[in-house]
C-alpha cells in the first residue's frame, strides 16, 4: 500500500514537472515571437515594392510575389538620398565617441568612489543617482537653452547673446549627456566584488592611481566594460531624439534620426509613402544592434553578474 502511494507521488510529481516545463516553454516560444514578428514583418517588406507592400497591408505575414533587391540598393548605395553616407558617418562617430567616453569615464569615476576616500564621497555620490530620478523632461527646457545661450558659439557674444549658440552645430551631438550614472553605479559595485590586494601591491611597488586603474582593474573588470560599452553603443545607435531637438541640416543627422523625420514627412505627405524604403533603413539601423548583442552576449550576463555580487 506505502509503495503504491510512493509510485503515484512520485508519478505526480513528475507530471506537474512536466506541466510547469511545458507552461515555461510556450510563455518563452510566445514571448519569441512577439518580439520576432515586427523583424520578420519588416525583412518581407524589404524585398517589397512599395505598391505591392500597399496591396497587402492587411496581411499578418508579408510574402513579396517577386522579391526585389531595389530597397536594400538604396540604402547601402544611398539611391536616392545622398546624404544617405552622412546618417551612417554620424551614428557610428556618435556611437564610438560616446562608447570610448562614457566607458572610460565609468571605469575612473567608479574607482574614484569605490577606492579612494575623500570628504563628502557619499554626499556627492547619492547627488549623482538622485540625479538620474529626475524625468527627463524636466531637463529638457534648461538644457535646450544652455546650448542656445552658449557664449562665443554659433554668433553669440561673450553674455551668451545675439546668436544660436550650439543649436544647429554638428559639434551638439557630441557634447550633450557625456555622463552615465548608471554605468558610474554598475562599475563602482563592481569594484566592491574585487579584493584590493593587487592595488595595494602595485601601490607599494609606486604605481600611480590611473596606472592601477588602466593595467590592474580594467584587464579585471573586462565584464562590466564590456556591458557598459555594448549597451552605451546600442543606446546612442538608437537615439533619434536629441539630434532632431538640437540639429536641422541633413548632413548632420544620425540614421535613427533620419528614419524618424522620414516617417513623420511620409504621414502627412500627399501620395503613397515609400513605406517599404522606411522599413528597410529600420532594419538598416536594427541588425548592427542585434548582431552585437548576440556575439557580446556573454560579456552582458557576467557584466551584470559581477555587479550583482556585492548585493
């Protein structure tokens, strides 16, 4: 009787193992193609033109009766729009610049507030994250006038007068939000998990801070400096809305930023949008994107593990 009770626990046991499997697996195959879909939509209506594209709106799954490359010429030939080779100059100059600055910065900063002692370190480090809290709409308007009463730039006198200021400079998209806090809180936890023996040796041989910074915790940190620069490269890939608030000449816009003044002209234009040509510079600016998630993908998880340790 007992072993006949013990085989049916165990029976289901091993059924409800099964039923939680199964449940987990359908919420991640559906979760997969939620997120797939909009990809999958967009590669068939790349091969689209856009006439057919607009025959078929209605379809949950576009396949092109005659698949043309003519959209995926325009946007690596730039047919069409020659200021095409600029949106992709200046994403990728943005992307790199702000990836090197913003991961350097993190990386000595952290340190800073993780190693070094000095007054006010806590104060001036929790000043920082309160920082982060505020919306950025709240931000905007003062920023936005910080850059247009800038002295000596774009006409201005030394009071900040009489010109634009940076308004409508290329160097504008280069100088806004050079600081990441999050990156500076991420690294600076990081710094918690690693035992200081290394720095102190290298201290009593006369190694400098930023020697110690650059030759002992960075070769360390690899992880976290990897997520930091894959997810500030991703985040500037993809900012449309700081170059379109600060930036008119289409010589200086990014891709993203492109691709949302050509959606707005396309809604209120006359005539038929080139929708399809819209949807092949989105997935122009999406695959850099997922092609360095997947290969750094490794590099994300241990980044986020090594700053997780502390907690």
């Amino acid at each position: 009787m007992a072993k006949d009770l013990t085989k049916a626990s165990i029976t289901r046991v091993i059924a409800i193992e099964k039923l939680k499997r199964g449940l987990i697996y359908f919420i991640l195959v559906a979760g997969s193609i939620v997120f797939l879909y909009p990809i999958i939509y967009a590669v068939g209506v790349s091969f689209m033109s856009t006439e057919e594209f607009v025959s078929i709106i209605p379809s949950l799954l576009p396949i092109p009766a005659e698949p043309m490359l003519g959209n995926y010429r325009w946007l690596l030939l730039g047919m069409g729009d020659r200021y095409m080779k600029y949106y992709f100059f200046n994403s990728f100059a943005r992307a790199a610049w702000y990836t090197a600055f913003m991961t350097i910065t993190a990386l000595i900063v952290g340190y800073v507030f993780a190693r070094l002692k000095f007054w006010g370190r806590e104060v001036i480090f929790f000043a920082l994250l309160v920082s982060q809290m505020l919306p950025a709409v709240v931000t905007m308007a003062p920023t936005y006038i910080m850059m247009a009463r800038f002295p000596l730039v774009g006409g201005n006198n030394i009071f900040g007068q009489g010109g634009s200021g940076f308004l409508g400079q290329y160097p504008v998209l280069f100088i806004l939000g050079l600081t990441n806090v999050m990156a500076i809180f991420l690294m600076r936890m990081a710094m918690y998990s690693m035992p200081p023996d290394m720095e102190e040796a290298a201290r009593i041989d006369g190694a400098g801070t930023l020697r110690i910074i650059f030759q002992i915790v960075a070769p360390i940190q690899k992880p976290m400096l990897a997520y930091i620069a894959i997810t500030t490269g991703i985040m500037l890939w993809n900012d449309w809305f700081t170059p379109f608030l600060y930036v008119s000449s289409k010589r200086h816009l990014p891709l993203a930023t492109a691709i949302a003044k050509m959606t707005a002209l396309a809604v209120v234009q006359a005539g038929v949008p080139r929708w399809t040509l819209i949807i092949t510079l989105g997935l122009g600016l999406t695959v850099p994107c997922l092609v360095l998630f997947a290969y750094f993908q490794r590099y994300i998880v241990e980044g986020l593990a090594s700053a997780a340790i502390k907690g």
